[in-house]
C-alpha cells in the first residue's frame, strides 16, 4: 500500500513523514528512477506501533490497615484505542520504593503486599509495556498503615481563660504527647462543648487551637478529643470548665405619652412609648406592651427607639396607663411612670355638614349642625362662636327638632367687602379727577376683588398703562381690594 511520495534532495535522500496505525508494519522506499539511473527498491523495514495505555490502581474501601496485614490492589491496564485486551508485567511501588511485580492478564490483575510501612503511603503501578501496548503510569492511590503497637497519647486542654462574657471570644489549644518515643503525634483534634462539637483543629508540631465565640452564658465542660494517627493511638482531654457571664445590659428609661388626656368613650387614643438608653449611641430594639392597670391593650415594636399603639379598648372611668419596653440582649427591661387618661360617657354627638366652609369676601356660607342625645340627655346645648377672621360674623338660626329625635340649627358665617376710595395719583399728588378730560369723570365704584383688563391695556401691580389719546374702561385691583373704573389716558399710579 503507496503511504506517499518525497522528492530527492540534493544529497539523494528523501524524507517523508505519516502517522501509522497500531500494529507491526513492513515499510520499503521504492525509488522510480530516472534516464540516467535506474529503479530500486529498499529492504523491508519493520515497524512496531505501539498501542497508547491508561493504568489504574486502587485499594479497595477500606484505606486504613494495621501493619503487617496483607493488603490487596486493583490493577487495571486498558488501550486507548482499539478492542486488544492488554496482557504483560505491571511494577507497584510505594514512593519510589519498588514493592513488587503483578501480571496482567486480559487488562487486570492483582497485588498484595503485607509491606507497606506505618503512615500515609502512596502507591502506584506502573505497566512496563510490551510489543503491541505502550508503558503507563497510574495515579497514585493513599493508604494508611497503622501501626500495629501504636504509641499511648495523653492529650491536655488549655483554654485562654476560664471566665469570659456569653458570646465572647475563647482560644483553646490541645496539646497531645506520645507515652515513649521522640516522635511528635500527627492528625485532628475535635472540641466539645459537652456533646455539642465546636469544631475541629489538625495537630502542628503536637498542638491544635481552635478560637470560638459559641459559649452561652452559664457554665460550660470543654473537651478535646485527638483521633490518633498511624503510630499514635487517640486519647480524650480532661474537661476544663469554663464559665460564661450574661453580658451586662444597657438600663433604660421608657416614657409614655397618650395623645389626649380625655377622651369619650370609644374614641381613638394613641399611645407613644419613647424608650432611651442610659448610655451609648445604639437605639434599644424589641417590643413594648401596653396596660391599663395590669390589662395588656397591646403590643408594639420599637421604631427608631418609638413604639406606638392606638387603641379603642379604654374603660370609663380614669384610666392608669403604663407602658413596659421587654428589653433585649443589650438593653434592660423599663416601666414608665403611670398617665392618665379619662374616659367619659358623651352625653350627645355633633356633626356639622358641611365640616369645612370657604366664605369668599362679602359673602355667607352656611353649615348644618345635628345634635345627637346620648344615654337619655334633653338638656339645652348653647352654641357660640369663637376665632374667627377679622371682619367675619357668626350667628345661628332657629333650632329645629327633628323626627328622628336629633335637633339642627344652621350656621351662617359672613364676611364684610373691604372699600376704599382712589382720591389721588401717587407721584403728582392731583386730586383723579383731575387727570380725566373735562367730558369725563371717573366713577368710584366697588367691586368684588378681582382684575380685568381688556387688551392691549396692561396692568402692573397697580400701575396702570394707557395710551394717550386712546380711551378704554380698566378695573384695577388695589391691594386691599379697592376697585376704580374709569376712563384714564395716560400712565398713572393710584393710592
């Protein structure tokens, strides 16, 4: 089979260069020839490609053993490529240790060795390689050999201090020492808070700290628990005890402020509770409750120091009202002074309709009010009127008794037109009339307050621009509402 042709160079060699498939391959060069050489043609030249590998070993579930226990490996060996199962020679080493030889056999096989020496070994498996399969390396696998007379540990609790503050900060070192021998222990240690695990720390140069703030306030028994190694056996710590202290709470002040010191029966009042810290700059957090004597109205969470509740539950009759803030981690629990607040039977009710009026200058609105008897009233209810504006009158009309058992009576507010008179012209002091021509004369008039100007005319505060020669009717709000009209040319300001 023709792989490809390559020219001669100009030392008679041609080179060429392709990817065989696996396998054994005879490869010969055939030279064409030329008019003044002849053909020829090469040996056979053989030509093994091997076939890539991958080797795996592992050792099973279990990955701790006693020394001198034998100890079986999985060897695997497959091709890359291809369905050939691979046979040959695989080497086990632990390190750089040779352990020995395993044969594989239609791509696996087994090791087991009794060898391996007391620690954390990694080991791996080498297949050598044979005519048709490439050599390959595996990954190495960890086993750890303990051992079989593990060196007795005695392991001690230190703890940076034996009364702190519930939350605070707390070191604790486990130091753990070999019965015999030089050799310093390796592994992990796990601290307890009785039996609640507060975490773990691995042993450096015999020694584990682990810093915690998870001790509550109340008394505490700390362990230290060290797992052992491979040549070390485990051992418990003696319990230290530790207490932990309530952190000191800030006191604090509560003040309860209602918004009305009477109110009728079935009104609304709203409750403010103000809660401040005797020191510091934190605003106290949590909830509020609020009494009437010791009857709870309701609760309410602080805001910004503030807790608020409004209520409808009040009874007749004057009422004591506290209010108790429930502390919290960092603030103590406070009581305001007592404040009171009536709560009185209406004897009527009164609505006006109405509720709100708008009286324009020189003119009257009026509002209906309804008298609604309580618990059998039938006594006379004097109506009066008080702050209203300057120049406004109240009065009341005739009661009327109504079928339903209610009485009305209408109020009438007014109000008094502002009038002044335009005597004269601000820069010339002239009396107005006479600035008008002769045939005419400005009539003072009064007017609700109110500006017109016709066009092209323009009014400016109360300056008022005419054309000369022209005539046109202008009305001119002045400042406290008086109004002229008038025929002016000219330009002219008026006081």
């Amino acid at each position: 089979m023709l792989v490809g042709t390559s020219s001669l160079d100009t030392a008679g060699i041609a080179t060429y260069s392709t990817v065989l498939p696996s396998g054994v391959h005879s490869v010969s060069a055939m030279y064409a020839g030329t008019i003044a050489f002849g053909q020829s043609t090469s040996q056979n030249l053989q030509q093994i490609v091997l076939t890539p590998t991958t080797t795996t070993i592992t050792a099973g579930s279990v990955t701790n053993w006693t020394q001198g226990i034998s100890l079986g490996f999985s060897i695997q060996v497959l091709p890359v490529s291809g369905t050939n199962a691979v046979s040959g020679l695989v080497d086990v080493y632990v390190g750089s240790t040779h352990l020995g030889t395993a044969t594989i056999m239609s791509g696996s096989g087994v090791f087991n060795t009794s060898a391996l020496p007391v620690g954390l070994d990694q080991v791996t498996a080498a297949f050598e390689g044979n005519t048709l399969f490439a050599s390959s390396t595996s990954s190495p696998v960890a086993v750890t050999i303990d051992s079989a007379n593990p060196v007795a540990t005695t392991t001690t609790l230190t703890p940076s201090a034996t009364a702190i503050s519930a939350g605070g900060s707390i070191n604790l070192v486990a130091t753990v020492s070999p019965a015999s021998g030089t050799t310093t222990p390796s592994g992990t240690v796990t601290f307890f808070d009785g039996g609640a695990q507060l975490g773990t720390a691995s042993l450096s140069n015999g020694s584990a700290s682990l810093t915690t703030h998870a001790l509550a306030a109340g008394s505490h028994q700390l362990i230290a628990s060290y797992s052992g190694g491979s040549n070390f056996s485990g051992s418990t710590s003696a319990a230290v005890v530790v207490t932990a202290a309530a952190a000191t709470p800030v006191s604090t002040t509560t003040v309860l402020t209602p918004s009305s010191a009477q109110v009728a029966q079935g009104s609304t009042v709203t409750l403010s509770a103000t809660v401040t810290p005797a020191s510091g700059s934190t605003t106290p957090t949590g909830t509020v409750n609020f009494y009437t004597g010791t009857t709870l109205l309701g609760s309410a969470q602080l805001s910004n120091g503030v807790a608020v509740l409004s209520t409808t539950a009040l009874p007749v009759g004057t009422d004591s009202l506290t209010a108790q803030y429930g502390g919290s981690s960092s603030f103590a629990v406070s009581t305001s002074a007592a404040a009171s607040v009536t709560v009185v039977v209406p004897d009527f009710t009164m609505v006006a309709s109405p509720s709100a009026i708008t009286v324009k200058r020189g003119s009257t609105a009026v509002s209906k009010i309804t008298i609604n008897p309580e618990n059998g009233f039938s006594q006379t209810v004097t109506f009066t009127c008080s702050g209203l504006p300057s120049g406004s009158v109240c009065s009341f009309g005739t009661p009327v008794q109504n079928a339903d058992g209610t009485s009305s009576v209408s109020l009438s507010i007014s109000t008094a037109a502002t009038t002044a008179a335009l005597d004269s012209d601000k820069r010339s002091g002239a009396p107005l009339l006479a600035l008008l021509p002769s045939e005419q004369h400005a009539e003072v008039k009064q007017f609700p307050c109110e500006i017109s100007v016709p066009v092209p005319y323009e009014v400016t505060d109360i300056v008022i621009a005419v054309p000369m020669a022209r005539r046109a009717e202008v009305i001119i709000k002045m400042v406290c509402g008086q109004v002229f009209a008038g025929y002016i040319p000219g330009t002219h300001e008026f006081i």
